[in-house]
C-alpha cells in the first residue's frame, strides 16, 4: 500500500485543489451478463499462472482524453507524484499486441480501479495526488484517470479472450488522507456509496472510521484499530461498512474479476475478512491474496495464522525477502535460501498458494546497478519454485529505483529481446505444462555458499534446476542425484543464461559436470500420471452446498468421487470431472478443518489435501467482550465454543490471545470473530499460560448470532 505519509505530517499546511474535469466520472455498471463466459479460466487455483503486477497509472497511456488536467498531471511523468497517464486502454493495447502472451504471463494484477480523491494534497511543499489508487472515495465507481466502467468491462472481456486472469487490489482498510481537527483537509476522508456520501472523517456520528489516532506498530491490536498513518481507518465493526464491502466487492466479481489483491490485512480485525471471505466463497470464490508486510529476517506467527485461517493467502515477504537477501544484496548464501523454503513449507498449509514475487511498489526494485544476471537468476529461481510467482511491471526491462515514488517510474520500455523477458518467456510456460513446477514438492539435491540445486516432484514429473550466483567460480558438480528418469536432457533455457545438458543414468545419477559462474540451467520430465493426485484446492473455506475446485493429475476421464475426510460426495455434486480438474459441491459434513481426497473411477485413492474449512454456515462478525477478567503475568485471555469456528471447546483451538488496550481495557479484553449467522453459541473464555488453561466458572454464555451485519456481546468473567 501507500507507506508515503506520516500521521505527524498533518499537522503541516496542506492545500487541496480539485478538478472539475474529474467530477462526473461513468457510473453505469454492466449487467453481470455483460461479461463473457470465462468458465475456461480457474479462478480459484493460481499455482500454473504467473502474475504481472501493474501500477495502473505507470504502465502505458492508451487514451490521453482521460487524463487529469492541470496541476493534476505531470506530462512525460517528470513529477512522479503526480499522475503520468497510465490507463486500461493502455493495458488493453498491450494485451493485444501479444507483449503478455508473449512472456507466458496469464494473469494481470493491477491498481485499485475504485473512484479516489481528486485533491492535490501538498506534504511539506510536495504536491501528491492518489495515482497509486490507494486514496479511495467511492468504492462502486471507477476512478476516471482509468477509465468508465465499460472501458473496464472491455478490459476484462480482451483479457479473457486472450486467456489472461484480472486481479484488482482492494484496499477496504481505508479511505484517504484526513485530520480530525481540520475539516478541510484533503476530502476529509469521506466514503461514498455510489455518489451518496456516508460520512467523512469529521462528525462521524455513525462511526464509519476509527477515532482511536494513529498506530505507532507497537502491537498488532494497535495497527488494526488505529490509524494507518493520517489514512481515514474504516470501522468494519459496523453495519453499514460491513455491507458496503460486501456490496462492493459483489460489483467487481459480477464484472468477472477472476482475483483480488487484499491491502494491508495486518490493519483490519481478521474476524471481519474471515467473514467476508465466506461471502466471497459463497458468491463467486476468485483467488484472493493479501498483503502482511514482513521486513527482512522477519517471521510473525500471526502472518501464518492468518494464511492458514482467514481463507485467504498471502504475498509471501519471507520468500521476496530472502530471495533479495541472496540474489541482490548478498546478506545471505543458498543455505539461507534452502531454510527459508524449508522453514515456510512447515508453517505455510497451503504453501501453493503464496504469492512469490522478488520486488514491488512497496521496495526497492531488484535492479541495483550492474547487477543483471543476478535479476535473471532470481527470476528463474521463483519462476521455478512453489506459489505463484508476481512479476512487477518493468523488472523483465531492468527498470530500477530506490524508495518510492522512484520505484515506480513511468514503463520504459516494451522490448521482447531483452534476456529477463526471454527468462520469463522460456519458464513461466512450464507452469501449465509441468505440474512439479506448479504444484510439486522441493529437495535441495546440491547445495554450497553459491550454488543451490533443487528438485521440484509431482508423481512421477520431475523438474530439477541448478544456479551458480558466484560471479567468477565455476562449481565442478559431482555426486547429484535426481528423480528424472535415465536420458540426455537439454537446457529449458536453450543457454540463455550458461546452462547446459546433462545425463542421468538409471540409477537417477547425474554425470559431473561444470556449471559455470553466473550459470542457471532447468531440466525437466513431464509424465502422464494414471494415479490421481491432488495439487491444489480452491477455495480454502466454505460452507456446505458450495462449490471447491480440485487441481492436479491423473484423475482420469472416468468419474470417481471425493471425500471430505470420511464424508463422499454424491455423485449429483460432482460439477465437473476431468483429469486435470474438478469441481464439487461441498457435502454436509461435520464442521471444521477436512482433508480433501480423490478417489478415481479405478478406484485408486490420491494423496490427503491438508485442509479445507468446512464452517457451520453463513459468517457474521461478531464482538466478544469479557469484563473483569484479571489475570496474572503471563496469562492472556481466550475464547472457546460450542462451534468450529470456536474452537469446539477444545482449549488448544481457542480464539486468541484477547485483545486489552483500545476497544476495551484491561481487564476487559475483546476480539472480532467470524462465527455463524442467526446461530445460538454457547462460551466460555479461559486463561492460558502456555499450555496451561483454566477455564471460568459457572453455566455457559449464550449468545444468538444476528443474521446479517455483525453483533456485539458483553459479558463478565464468571469466578
């Protein structure tokens, strides 16, 4: 997201301007029949795609009419705070002429297309305007510097046609910039709903944003219900924010998004986008990724709670991190690379599913001055590895740029010849065709300070694929072993980047061989599976009569059935049956975590996919509140439940550790849950201390969820 601003800097003088040529944006909104029939893309598995992230406003300028006018606008992009032209007709012109095709991309990720403010803000003497699309006012209506509605609607029909997925980032953390002591400043945050204004910053009597200042990061409660730096920060406690997401959201599914990009999930209540992922789920299921930020070194147990619980997955900083750590500011060696990739497939359950990626808007870009191959090699690395590799707009061209907003310079050029964009262009197809670069497991098979090679198996396909980062050491390879079968495989890179060919005896041993500094080379088998194997699911949560997609190999053409733990599928709630995908509606069975498996129409049983979220039914947000609840050093406070989503009154799955500083405070404690709608639970809270738990007394706390919206309940501690 935007990280520019500081919550100190408000008080400085800021002049805003607004333009008229902006005011009256296109409103009309298609129909959901507007939209193609895009049943040939999977909008819930991403792990065979590559993502190229696009900031909307920095990548091409296909129609100059929509520009901004005056101080708005920096014409060749000179002030890059400014607007520079970028629009969806730029992004459609590319798609046409076959520049994505033609690097194998297949999915496109690009800015926040919501309407947001038109002002100028001017930050010590900086004029800054909302290019980024992170500013927003009106999440219903495009912002028009874009494009209208029909031109996104166009956007994503020229997609689709050319087999390429649309992502939209999503920032329903925030607003825009605004001071709760100067109305005037900027917009002063507002929030409208298709045109009608529901509230701004100031006089919030209803109690659309937070009033709790701004958060300095000292805890993960103090970045969720503070300020995000002056950013007006959205109350989704609240009825009406509540259904104004969900209703949002809706318009850009019906227009046929196929993912979303969630901003700054750390920074909202994750009971909250755990019941709006149930929505999603229930309505259109699409991939959907957020952003948990994660500086080097860093690894927060509540990132990976998040990942494995909310039902969305994550842009994967401890992968981008590393990989940087490497590749660019060589910090650490490829034993530091083995262990990162080690460490996040223990932690990660759905590690396919985590977007990789080696830069973006909100970091240095890669490049760092005549460091090229290095660039190359990390591309190839997370081009090869497991998730989903994002690609950021101008890395394939070696565009550079420290700090924002220079690393987000103006698209420099639109080469196909350069050796990154053939990188791309060589591996990023293998992703569809090789199912152990999409979805197979990783052995470090060779290993020292420079040279990692490493093995990626799905059944019996096979991709192995060795770097040499070393700048001036050839590394003599002996000893190496592999899964490929016995032949003489040649470079998928054909030598762009020094590999070369090896032969594997039938013992699955390689002959030694040189791989020169600076070298990568990927060889690689492709097998046609006769056993079922899963490689992925999509969504990670639902209800059941909701629809999972299941990728992976070897189904067969013969319809066979799934199971959910012990529970089958009948054979009316098998959608779809191919070899490579299908598609169910989710059975009746107990709620709670299920693994998914396969039972092919040879009655051959696949792997366990570990684990789909069967929850108790419609989600609602709901605030638990215990007073009086005192403990002692090194206790915190936890609930549990009559329902999965609870924990099942099982102390080790409790929601928790309470939060006790802004909502409420000690000895009150309070969280945000996602529990079942129009439900009756039975509570209690406990104390924990480690594994030690001790439970409060008396009859169970009972609580009618409400139907829709989100509830609130306030009880005390019972001795």
């Amino acid at each position: 997201m935007k990280r520019m601003i500081k919550k100190s800097i408000i008080t400085l003088l800021a002049t805003t301007f607004l333009f008229a040529a902006w005011l009256a944006p296109t409103i009309a909104v298609p129909s959901a029949s507007a939209a193609p029939d895009t049943s040939v893309l999977n909008k819930q598995g991403f792990s065979t795609d590559v993502i190229y992230q696009i900031v909307t406003d920095r990548f091409a300028d296909g129609d100059a009419s929509n520009n901004p006018s005056g101080a708005a606008f920096s014409s060749g992009c000179t002030n890059l705070k400014l607007y520079c032209g970028g629009d969806w007709q730029g992004i459609i012109d590319k798609i046409t002429d076959g520049y994505f095709t033609g690097m194998g991309i297949s999915a496109l990720w690009i800015s926040q297309p919501v309407e947001n403010i038109y002002s100028i803000i001017n930050y010590s003497g900086v004029n800054n305007t909302a290019y980024h699309g992170y500013w927003a006012r009106d999440f219903k209506r495009t912002n028009p510097a874009f494009g209208s509605m029909a031109d996104f609607q166009e956007l994503v029909n020229t997609a689709h046609a050319h087999n390429i997925k649309i992502i939209i980032d999503f920032a329903p953390n925030h607003t825009s910039p605004a001071s709760e002591t100067e109305p005037s400043f900027a917009e002063n945050g507002r929030l409208y709903d298709n045109g009608s204004l529901i509230a701004g910053y100031s006089g919030d009597t209803n109690g659309i944003f937070h009033h709790n200042l701004g958060t300095d990061f000292s805890s993960l409660e103090d970045g969720i219900y503070r300020n995000l730096y002056d950013l007006a920060d959205i109350n989704h406690h609240n009825d009406k924010t509540d259904a104004y997401f969900k209703e949002a959201i809706k318009l850009w599914l019906d227009m046929g998004i196929d993912g979303i990009r969630v901003d700054a999930v750390k920074h909202m209540p994750q009971g909250w986008q755990k019941n709006w992922m149930a929505y999603l789920s229930e309505y259109k299921p699409v991939f959907t990724f957020g952003e948990w930020f994660l500086g080097v070194g860093e690894n927060d147990p509540q990132n990976t709670r998040f990942a494995n619980e909310s039902g969305m997955s994550l842009l994967d900083f401890r992968f981008g991190q590393k990989v940087r750590d490497v590749f660019r500011d060589n910090t650490d060696n490829m034993y530091g690379l083995n262990s990162m990739l080690s460490e996040t497939a223990a932690d990660y359950t759905h590690i396919h599913d985590q977007v990789t990626f080696i830069d973006n808007h909100d970091m240095d870009r890669f490049k760092l001055g005549n460091n090229n191959r290095r660039l190359e090699q990390a591309l190839a690395f997370t081009l090869t590895s497991r998730g989903v590799p994002a690609i950021y707009y101008g890395t394939e061209q070696y565009m550079a740029g420290n700090g924002d907003p220079a690393n987000r310079s103006f698209m420099n050029s639109f080469s196909t010849a350069g050796t990154a964009y053939q990188v791309i262009s060589k591996l990023a197809p293998l992703r569809k065709s090789n199912p152990a670069i999409a979805y197979g497991s990783t052995q470090e098979r060779w290993i020292n300070n420079d040279v990692y090679i490493y093995e990626r198996k799905f059944g019996s396909s096979t991709a192995l694929i060795a770097i040499n980062r070393s700048e001036t050491g050839t590394a003599a390879v002996t000893g190496l072993q592999t899964s490929l079968p016995a032949g003489n495989y040649a470079d998928e890179l054909g030598g762009l980047l020094d590999g070369g060919s090896i032969t594997v005896n039938a013992t699955g041993a390689v002959a030694a061989f040189s791989l020169p500094a600076g070298a990568t080379a990927v060889w690689q088998f492709a097998a046609d599976e006769t056993s079922p194997i899963i490689g992925n699911i999509g969504p990670d949560l639902g209800t059941a009569g909701s629809t999972l997609t299941i990728d992976g190999r070897g189904f067969g053409a013969a319809k066979g059935t799934v199971f959910f733990g012990t529970t089958a599928v009948t054979d009316s709630q098998i959608l779809q049956w191919e070899d490579s995908q299908i598609q169910v509606i989710v059975p009746a069975a107990a709620p709670g975590k299920h693994d998914v498996t396969v039972r092919s129409g040879s009655s051959v049983n696949s792997n366990s996919y570990t684990s789909f979220n069967l929850l108790t039914g419609q989600q609602v947000s709901v605030r638990f509140i215990v007073n009086q609840a005192s403990t002692v050093y090194g206790e915190n406070v936890y609930l549990t439940g009559n329902v999965a989503e609870l924990g099942s009154w099982d102390p080790n799955k409790a929601i928790g550790p309470l939060f006790n500083q802004i909502i409420a405070a000690y000895p009150s404690w309070y969280y945000d849950v996602s529990v079942p709608a129009g439900t009756e639970l039975q509570f209690k809270f406990i104390k924990k201390n480690g594994t030690a738990a001790s439970w409060e007394g008396g009859a169970n706390h009972s609580y009618i969820t409400p139907t829709s919206g989100v509830g609130t309940i306030v009880v005390d501690w019972q001795p």
